[in-house]
C-alpha cells in the first residue's frame, strides 16, 4: 500500500530535526529564523541535498545563502 | 513502515464488529453462516510483502451448506494492484496447504477471497479456459470498489438498520464521501453509538481513510467539534509511525554523515546501525558521527 500524507510529513519533519542537529554541533547555534525555514520545508528531495550542505557548508550564513534560506 | 496506516486500520476495522462487517461485504445474514474465528496466519506472509502477514483470513461455515468450513481472505488494498491475481492465487494456495478447519485427517478449507479496494476500480478475477484441453482455472475473490458505492445509498441503509454501523468509516471512500450533507448524517448516526471508544474509533478511522480520498481536510474539519474520545487505536498507530519515521531518518542520516566523512561504510556496521530501533542511542550515534575521527573511532565510541 502506498504511504500516508502524515507518515510523509513526519519523515520530512525528522529530516529538518537533522539538519538542525548537525547544524547545532557544527555551528553551536542556529538562528531562529532559519530553524524555522527548516521546519516548514516537506519538500525531500531539497531536505536531502540541505542535509549534505549542513555538512559542507564554512558557516551558517554559507548554509543560508546556498540554500536560498535567507 | 512494515504496516501501512490504511492498511492496519482497514484491518482494525474488519475486526472490530467482524459478523456485522462479514455480512456486509458477504452480502449475507447473520443466519447464513458461522463465525468459528481467525485464522491463524502469522506463519504466512502474503506474497510479494514477505514483513505483512494478512490476519483477516476468516474461518466461516456455510449454513445452508451444511456447514462446509470456508477460509475466506480479507485484503484490502489502498489502490488495485496489477499482480494481485497471482499473489491471491498463491496466497490461497498457501492457507489451503498450511491451515485446517479441524485436526481430522483430510480436512480441508473451502477457500474464497474478499478484495476490498480503498480507492479505485480493480478487478484481480480470472478466468482461463482452455475448453479442447479441458482446462481451466477460476479464481473469483468478491471485489468491493469503494468508489463505486455512493455515500449517500450507503447511509440510508445505516439509518434503515440493513447497513452496519461499523460500515461507517469507510464513507469518505465512497462516492459523494466529502458532500456535507452526508457528513452530517454521518455524524448524527455516529452519535448514537453507545461505546464511547467504539464512536472515538468511528471517528478516527473515517479520517484515516479521508486521508486516503483526499478529503481529509473537509472531515477533520467536521469532526473538529465532535464530542468524542480520540481513539486510542489511531492516536497509537500515528505514534508508533511517528517514532518509526525518525528512527529511520536517523539511521539514514548517521550513515549518509559516515559516508561523507569517510567514503566508505563496512557492511556490518552499516546493518547494525539499519537493525537498531533505540532513538536516544541513534541520537547518540549522529552526534558521534560528526565528532569521529575515524570509522573505528566511531565504532569504538559508539560500542559497535
């Protein structure tokens, strides 16, 4: 059977809480405002490719800028 | 997920007031057959999904038969599925070799499916006739396509009392499903189930299933200022999906992080971190996939 609009929901929701958690050991603090954005994006496939930039990214506004989360 | 939500509360549903539902979807009385129980399939995954086990595999008896013991298969499916003649076929085959109506020698079930199509039109029945060989196979399970029922047809029978109140979570499948007259009906007749937990299941199913019919907004939206219990049942299977989305997440970014940094995962580390379910250690293991310094480091770290 196919998957619930909720279950999908939930998984992006557990993708943002990654990001923000790497995020937060590579950078100490995350702005509100882009803990936010992060929070309100369902879209995978940009969470996916987020979650790599956290890693990659020098800084938070490094992360902001090539996310386009300004 | 190993179950599927619609899929477990299609299940919960059949079984909730079972004689009720099997006459519905049997088109039969209360008098025409026996309820002797479910069968035991936990030893039989369906095939083609070797995590799902069906465990709505009813064992009736045919009254005007005299008795003659029947399995009859209860699969629900969210959309028709193209294989599912094969899987039933197979599926059948395999209640009919594994199970027995009783311990005598040579028993056997008499076996039949029921196919119940949340959405869309499916029609999984063949027939193979081969007539100058003599050859042939049947296989005819009863399919109900729910988009096929009107809404409208289908209350009126639960006003009249020929159509089971347990029928009513399924409306929002059904045609005119979202029309707010219907759901009004639909509230009034759920009210006057006298179990609080039953009308709180009502009322969750039903949105699990508007989910499934796109309707869910115009349903919540109605049950919003319903005076009911939430069900249990729901509000456990939202948490356990919940839980288990972040699970998987978790392990997939822990490994997505150990990739990153060191290319290249050992396959048994990789499948105990798949095979680990413990959110707070898989939280633990993420923080330590970041400050590692090595994959041995974060073994060792970690006490994989």
């Amino acid at each position: 059977m196919k998957q619930s609009q909720q279950v999908l929901e939930w998984q992006a929701e557990a993708r943002a809480e990654s990001i923000l958690r790497l995020l937060e050991l590579r950078f100490h603090e995350v702005p509100p405002d882009l803990a936010e954005s992060l929070r309100t994006t369902t879209d995978f496939v940009k969470l996916t490719a987020w979650f790599d930039l956290a890693y990659s990214a020098a800084s938070i506004e490094a992360f902001r800028h090539r996310t386009g989360l300004c | 997920m190993s179950q599927n939500v619609f899929d477990q509360a299609a299940r919960y549903l059949a079984k909730l007031d079972r004689v009720p539902f099997l006459c519905w979807v049997l088109e039969l009385q209360p008098a025409d057959f026996v309820f002797r129980g479910w069968v035991d399939t936990r030893r039989l995954p369906f095939p083609g999904e070797p995590d799902r086990v069906n465990d709505t595999v009813a064992h009736l008896e045919d009254v005007a038969g005299g008795n003659v013991p029947w399995a009859v298969v209860l699969e629900f499916q969210l959309e028709p599925e193209p294989l599912m003649f094969g899987r039933m076929l197979v599926y059948e085959g395999q209640v009919w070799l594994e199970k027995k109506p009783s311990d005598l020698p040579g028993d056997r079930f008499n076996m039949g499916a029921v196919v119940i199509n949340l959405t869309g039109r499916g029609h999984c029945g063949r027939e193979m006739d081969w007539p100058r060989a003599k050859l042939k196979t049947i296989l005819e399970p009863r399919e109900i396509n729910l988009c096929d029922r009107q809404a409208q047809t289908v209350m009126d029978g639960i006003v009249a009392g020929t159509v089971p109140r347990v029928i009513l979570p399924l409306i929002p499948l059904m045609q005119g499903g979202d029309d707010a007259g219907i759901i009004q009906l639909w509230l009034a007749q759920a009210s006057l189930e006298a179990d609080n937990r039953r009308r709180g299941d009502y009322g969750g199913l039903a949105l699990v299933f508007a989910e499934a019919a796109k309707c869910a907004d115009v349903w919540k939206t109605a049950l919003k200022g319903w005076n009911v219990v939430q069900s249990q049942q729901v509000l456990e299977w939202q948490a356990e999906a919940r839980a288990e989305a972040l699970v998987d997440s978790t392990v997939a970014h822990i490994l997505r992080l150990l990739e990153i940094r060191f290319q290249q995962i050992p396959a048994d580390l990789a499948n105990v971190l798949r095979g680990t379910t413990d959110l707070a250690k898989l939280q633990t293991y993420f923080d330590l996939a970041v400050s590692a310094v090595s994959i041995d480091g974060f073994r060792q770290s970690a006490g994989l």
